[in-house]
C-alpha cells in the first residue's frame, strides 16, 4: 500500500466514524466548562476582596490562620524527628585536594 492510499484509507475512517464531530463536541463542551469555572473564580475573588476592604481586622486574621495553616502542613510533611537535618560542621573548611595530598604524602613517608 502506498503512502497516498494510507491516507487516503485514514480520511474515509475517519468520515465514517465520524471523528471530526466528536472532537468539535468535545472541544465545545471544554470551552463552556472552563469559561463556567473561570466565571466561579471570578466572583470568588471579588466577594473574597470585598469581605477584605469590609472587614480589614478578620482578613489580616485570615491572612495569619492561613500561614500557620500552610507552616503546619509543611512541619507535619517534612519535619520527621528520625532524620534530623544535617548541619555544617564548625571549623575551618578543607578541600578535597588538601585531603588527597595529605593521604600521599603520608602513604609516601610511611613507604
């Protein structure tokens, strides 16, 4: 079979099953679900700045519920006692090249 009758052979599929209108449907159904969300969001935010420009005192109490909320969630998620974190050891820093040659020449003295 040839290159053009394959094609040819995937265009009449396609009419037949009728692959171009499912997908305008589908693409239709997106749209309208996502302008309906994006909508929702919308007025979410709005009464979400109005409450704010209403009532200053309980946004800024929000405002500190929600980082205690998100510190919390972070301390519980990676805050395990078992592994504490690694520090840095206090003094002075060496490099590993000072470590090598220091290996070498007390391999070559003891030689």
């Amino acid at each position: 079979m040839r290159l053009a009758q394959v094609s040819n052979r995937v265009a009449d599929l396609s009419e037949q099953y009728e692959v171009p209108e499912k997908l305008n449907r589908m693409s239709e159904k997106i749209s309208d679900g996502m302008s309906v969300a994006g909508q929702a969001a919308r007025q979410g935010a709005l009464r979400a700045y109005h409450t704010a420009l209403e009532h200053p005192k309980i946004s800024f109490g929000g405002v500190i519920l929600a980082a205690a909320l998100v510190g919390g969630l972070l301390w519980f998620m990676f805050g395990d006692e078992r592994r504490p974190v690694q520090r840095r050891r206090k003094g002075p820093r060496v490099r590993a090249e000072a470590e090598r040659r220091k290996r070498t020449r007390t391999a070559r003295a003891s030689a």
